[in-house]
C-alpha cells in the first residue's frame, strides 16, 4: 500500500489540498465569464442567436485552423450530425475502436448504424490503423466506388477514430487506409481540444471533427460541442440542420428537411469564449501537471502513458498503467477510499448489453489496457508544481 499512499500524497501535494476530496476535472473560470454572461443577460439573446455563437465559432475555426466551426448543443449530436453529414445511412456500417467513451457509439446508433469495433494502438491508446486495414482486408470488398461488408452485404461508410484522453491518434495513416476503401473519417476529437499531430490539430484533418465543452473537458460551456470543417459546403448544411433546416426568411417557415434543435444558445457561447481566451493559459498547467506525474512515475513501477512521438497531448486527463486488474482495483479502492478521484478506462463497447453482437476484431491492446488503465486528478491549478 505504501506505493499507492505516495501517489495520493504527491497528488495532495500538485493540488496544494492536504484533506478534501480532489475531483478528476473540475472545470475553471479565471477570465470574463461572467462579464460575457451579464452582457447576454442585458441584451436578452440568451437562446440560439447571438452575438457569442458567431464569435464563440470563429475564435474556433482560428484557434484550431479549420476552415469553419459550426456550434451544437454537445459533443455527442455533433458526432450524430457528422456521421449524417458524411453521408451515412441507417444500416450502414462504421468502423471505430472498442476503447471509448460510450458517446462515441450512441452516436453511431442514434443514425441507425453499426458500429464495428476494433483494436487500438499500444503507443496511442487510439484507433490502430494496422487494425482497421486488416479488418478491411479480411472483411471488405469494394464495388461501384463504395465498401461494403462482404459477410453481412452491408455499406461500410465511415470510420471515427478516437483521440483518447487528448492523445493523438495515428490519424494520417488512417486516413490513407480508408481513401483506399472509400471510407468518410469522421474525428471525435471531442477529448482533444488543444492536441497536435505532427504540428496540425486534431479534428481537423478529415472533411468533418467534433469537440465536446462538456463541464470535464479542457474548456467548457457548460455543456456544448463543435464541428470543425475544411468544406465550406457542408458547414452550410451543418448550420442548417442543427437550426430545423428553416430557410432564412424574415417571417416565412419554411424548412425543406427534418432538421435538428441542435445550435448552442449563446449564454453557453459566451462561456465558451471567455474559457477560449485562456486556453493556452489552461494548456500550460495542465502540461505543467502532467510534468509532475511524469518525474513521480518515473522511478515507480506505475507507468505512466505519455503523448505519442510527433505529437503535442492536451493531456486532458492523466493515465497510469497498473501491473494488472488486480493492482487496478486494490489502487482505485485505495485512492478513492482516500478521497482522491480516480477510475478505471472505460470498460470495451462489445461488454455492452446494446453492443455485444457488434463485430470485432481480437481487440488485444484494447483488452490489455481495459484492465491496467487508470485516470488520475488532471484539474488545472494554477500553480507551478
Ligand atoms: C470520446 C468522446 N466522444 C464524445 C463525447 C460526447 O461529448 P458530450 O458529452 O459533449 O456529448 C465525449 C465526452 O463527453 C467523449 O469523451
């Protein structure tokens, strides 16, 4: 136990907390949220349209380098509507990894699709794409310039892989394999706000990325999302599904397709641009705490899971590898009975009741890390430590 007791007193020492309860994010506000929410409060925009959702949008689509940001209500419809944007139709297949959070899959289904679930990378955590073209190769045939599954007869349209926990995914070769299968990348990047591969930001690599603001997430808006575009075209009908599809008209309703109630209202917005404003000030402690960890796992025989090579991690949240699940859970007891938060990654999308028929590859890495991954306190604080 010994072991376990140093990481809860160097996480009370990072957090400067000596007896509380130490949460795994809280959320934090040090720039002008308030202002921005007086000032939508006295302009009385407080719903969808506002002077904020504008800006919330381009401070976005600067901030990343995408061509264009379109809001919506959370992480999650974002990651519905870009699934939809890309073309995906009820029945249709879509590749994504096993290890992920389970929105990544409710989205999928929310289209009436099937998620297929694959293996990830060791050095990533993220979708492996030696997995997926092996999947593909065993599994796919290609006809009339599509992909389909030639066991179920069912279109393969999409893949979403998953930067988890703000580390990278290999997301350039993934996107050379699914070229070569006509495959769409959707990027749920939704952890990874302020990540980098190969000095480009993630969620903006395919035609289509999400973020999620949610309350745990690098910044927030409370609860929020984003999609990130490099196609002008479908960010115009990204705007227009997530507003019912109402064809801009002074008076008239016209709408021309079943739209969605899915755009941020601008309290939320106004959130959102006050916590973007500090960004790199979040990005700098949260790079500063995952310093910290790093030297205190370094002589331990915890491992601690660190960016992968060629690329810049948010490290949204902090992950440490345990020596098996027993160990696992003897720490999260330990910690948790200790009022330090910790848990366990997510347990894989196939356990899941709704999930368990859904094909798979062996899942191997995902297995070993199911059992081993555990996140630790990964608030920003303000300190040096
Ligand atoms: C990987 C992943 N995808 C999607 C989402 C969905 O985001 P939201 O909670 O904003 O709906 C989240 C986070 O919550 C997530 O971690």
């Amino acid at each position: 136990m010994q072991k376990y007791k140093n990481v809860v007193d160097k996480i009370r020492l990072i957090y400067n907390e000596p007896n509380d309860f130490i949460p795994m994010h809280a959320p934090v506000f040090i720039g002008n949220e308030k202002k921005y929410l007086e000032e939508c409060i006295d302009s009385t925009f407080v719903s969808s349209v506002g002077k904020f959702v504008d800006r919330f949008e381009e401070m976005m689509a600067d901030y990343t380098g995408a061509k264009n940001a379109v809001v919506c209500v959370n992480g999650t419809n974002a990651l519905q509507l870009a699934l939809l944007l890309v073309g995906v139709e009820r029945e249709d297949e879509i590749i994504t990894q096993a290890l992920t959070f389970i929105a990544t899959a409710n989205a999928i289904s929310y289209c009436g699709a099937h998620p297929v679930f694959l293996d990830v990378d060791k050095e990533t955590m993220g979708l492996s794409p030696g997995a997926v073209e092996n999947w593909l190769q065993d599994n796919a045939v290609l006809k009339d310039g599509a992909c389909y599954n030639k066991n179920t007869g069912r279109r393969i349209k999409a893949c979403v892989p998953m930067h988890s926990f703000g580390h990278p995914v290999r997301i350039d070769e993934l996107i050379a394999v699914c070229e070569k299968y006509y495959i769409e990348i959707v990027e749920d990047a939704a952890e990874s706000l302020g990540s980098y591969y190969k000095g480009k930001h993630t969620g903006t690599f395919a035609r289509v990325g999400i973020l999620s603001f949610n309350g745990n997430k690098t910044i927030t808006t409370g609860g929020g999302g984003m999609l990130l575009f490099n196609d002008e075209e479908l960010a115009k009908r990204a705007k227009h599904l997530t507003t019912q599809a109402k064809i801009p008209h002074v008076w008239e309703f016209a709408h021309d397709e079943i739209g969605y109630n899915y755009r941020m209202p601008n309290l939320n917005a106004a959130i959102g641009c006050a916590q973007l404003e500090k960004i790199n000030k979040i990005l700098e402690s949260k790079r500063n705490i995952a310093k910290a960890y790093k030297e205190h796992f370094s002589d331990s025989t915890i491992e601690y899971f660190d960016e992968p090579k060629e690329c810049r991690s948010n490290y949204w949240l902090n992950a440490i590898l345990l020596a098996n699940k027993e160990e696992r859970d003897a720490f999260l007891k330990f910690t948790n009975e200790n009022g330090v938060m910790t848990r366990p990654i997510w347990q894989l999308m196939n356990r899941l009741p709704m999930f368990k028929d859904c094909q798979t590859d062996d899942l191997t890495n995902s297995k070993w890390f199911e059992e081993r991954v555990v996140n630790i306190p990964s608030s920003v604080k303000l300190i040096s430590c």
